[in-house]
C-alpha cells in the first residue's frame, strides 16, 4: 500500500503551494509535509504577521512565504511558477461575517477559487485540491453557498483544462476540533467567565481531528482523479455533550440556532451520486444514486470521553 501511494504522489518530489497556508489546516499540512520530505512549500496568504511567526515556528529553509490575496489571479500565476501541488485553504469561513459581508465572501471565496483554477491551468500545475465543508450541502448560509460554489468550479475546471495535465478535486468534511474559530476554541475562551454561550445543547456536528483533517486531505491528492468530491465518514457529537466536556459546571447562555445554522449537519445529501470507497466517500458524476443522506443526526455518536480524547490527541 505505501509503495502503491509513493508511486502515485512521490512527496519528495512535489512543490507543493498552500493558499490560506498559515490558518489552522496550513500549519498542521506544513509539519507534515515538511516530515514527508517536501522539498519546497510556499505559503500563500495576506497577513505579513501570521506569516512571520510561522516562519518562527518552522524556521526551516523549505518554507517559503508569497504575500498574497487570492483574488489577485496575476499573483497566484507568480507564485504558481514551478509548483506541482496546490491545496486551496484560504477562504473566509465565518458563517456569521460571510452573512453580514457577502461581497466579501464571494470575491475570496467564489471568484478566489476561479482566480486559483485558472492560474493554476495557465500554470501547468499537476494537482490541485481544494477544501469544503459540510455547509456546501444543502446551504442555507451564504459561506455554505459560495464552498459549493467552490466545489462545482473545481469538479469542471477538469473540462476546461483542455489538453494540460491538470486535475482538480475536493475535500469536504466537517468541523475540525480546536481550528481557529471553532466551537472548542470559543467554549475554552468563555469558560473562565463561568458562562458560556450555547446555540442549541440538542444540535449535532460532524467532528475530526487536525491531523485526520491532514491526512484526508493528502491522501485524497495521492487518490485523485480529477472530478471528485471526497468525503470522510466521521463521527458526530451534539452540542450538549462537548460543552460538558469543556466547561462542565459553566453556565449555559442558550442563544438558539443563529442565522444561517442548521440542527444537524449532512455531508452528502440524498441527492447527490457517490460511492463508498472504504474509508471514504466519493461524490462524482459517475457514483451511484443512492438516496441516502449522510447527516450527523445519524452518524456513530461521540461520547464525552471520545471528545475528550479526539481534544486531547496531538
Ligand atoms: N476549520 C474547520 O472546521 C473547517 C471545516 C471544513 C472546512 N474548512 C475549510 O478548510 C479551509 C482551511 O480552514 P482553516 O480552519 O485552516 O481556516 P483559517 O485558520 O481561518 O485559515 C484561513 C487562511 O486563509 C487565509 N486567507 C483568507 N483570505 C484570504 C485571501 N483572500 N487570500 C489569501 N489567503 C486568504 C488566511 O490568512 P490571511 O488572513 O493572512 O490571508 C488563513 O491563512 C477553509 O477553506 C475552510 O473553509 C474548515
């Protein structure tokens, strides 16, 4: 199986750009990729800061760091030279910002992804494989609305790449635990005021882990095709159960579900076509029509303790 996946993607061969590279996933992607031998990674973002302490904490000459917005096409295809791999992290990802900045979210989000599949033609990059979420399906918020958008651009760049050896895919998963912005991070944020603000203790979220996210994400590129959507088949936890787990004896501030959120999570809907590939699903065109939703209502339930230890892992 190794051998099989070296043949495929040989890491210590790739060039590897990571838009959104010094968010949550670009930092855990860096470490492992810099592990695995990578020759060179360039980190494409905007903020000079984030990319200096970065640089600080990897201090490793493999690094590079290209300023950056992905908005800007004419500046992707500068910093596309000699690259084989592209992961499309950056985005706004906010529900509530995207809602209240909906141009916003568009242009990095929908138009960035556009910019990021042309220059990456114009290019000649090999593979390029961007990152989604479960709130692409079925969106009722505008962040949900402009990753599908993200989705359907990079499934057909593959027709439009003409003859270039090119291939396009996505990843979508759900909530990453302990991600900048994420329900773990505000829950220990809040819990030293002794209240903390609950939406709805019954709803239920799609978890993995940092390094899950990691490894999903690379070895689908090691899988890609071109045209597909790959989904893990993690497991779910409801509200109740991960603010007790970290902030137990807190108050409850319950707000209700905000704008633009769902009770439940679904990483495939019934409508879409796909196959089940093991550890995987792939959403595609050619996947069967199975009218089953993959909804976190129904997925195997986390206890505290498995929360627990999913927080904890390193
Ligand atoms: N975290 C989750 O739970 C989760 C779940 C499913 C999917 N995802 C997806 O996974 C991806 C990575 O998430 P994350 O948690 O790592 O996000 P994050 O920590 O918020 O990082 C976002 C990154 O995008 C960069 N960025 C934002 N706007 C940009 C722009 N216009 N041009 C270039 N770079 C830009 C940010 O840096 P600057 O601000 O310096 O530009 C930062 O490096 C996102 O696409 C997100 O939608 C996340």
């Amino acid at each position: 199986m190794v051998e099989e996946r070296l043949f495929i993607v040989n890491w210590q061969e790739q060039q590897v750009l990571i838009t959104g590279g010094t968010g949550s996933l670009g930092n855990a992607l860096t470490a492992k990729l810099l592990r695995w031998g990578v020759p060179r990674i360039v980190i494409f973002s905007r903020d000079e800061l984030k990319q200096s302490e970065m640089f600080d904490r990897f201090s490793d000459s493999r690094l590079r760091f290209f300023l950056g917005d992905v908005r800007d096409r004419v500046r992707l295809m500068r910093a596309f030279y000699g690259i084989t791999t592209v992961i499309h992290a950056a985005a706004l990802k906010r529900v509530e910002a995207a809602e209240y900045n909906p141009s916003e979210a568009v242009c990095t989000n929908v138009i960035g992804a556009l910019n990021v599949a042309d220059a990456a033609i114009d290019a000649g990059i090999e593979r390029v494989m961007g990152v989604s979420t479960d709130k692409a399906v079925n969106p009722i918020n505008l962040y949900g609305c402009t990753k599908a958008l993200m989705e359907r651009i990079f499934v057909h760049a593959n027709s439009y790449a003409g003859k270039a050896v090119i291939r396009f895919a996505c990843v979508r998963y759900g909530n990453v635990l302990g991600s900048r912005g994420s329900v773990v991070k505000a829950f220990l944020s809040q819990r030293h005021t002794g209240k903390i603000r609950v939406t709805d203790p019954s709803a239920t979220r799609f978890f993995i882990t940092i390094w899950q996210a990691v490894n999903f994400v690379l070895s689908s590129i090691e899988q890609m095709k071109g045209g597909e959507v790959f989904v893990p088949k993690p497991p779910s936890a409801d509200v109740r159960t991960v603010a007790e787990v970290l902030a137990s004896g807190c108050v409850w501030d319950l707000s209700g579900l905000g704008r633009g959120e769902k009770l439940d999570e679904v990483l495939i809907s019934k409508d879409e076509r796909y196959d089940d590939v093991g550890d995987r699903y792939i959403v595609c065109d050619s996947g069967k029509i199975r009218n089953i939703e993959f909804s976190s209502a129904r997925a195997r339930r986390l206890s505290a303790e498995d929360v627990l230890s999913m927080i904890n892992e390193k």
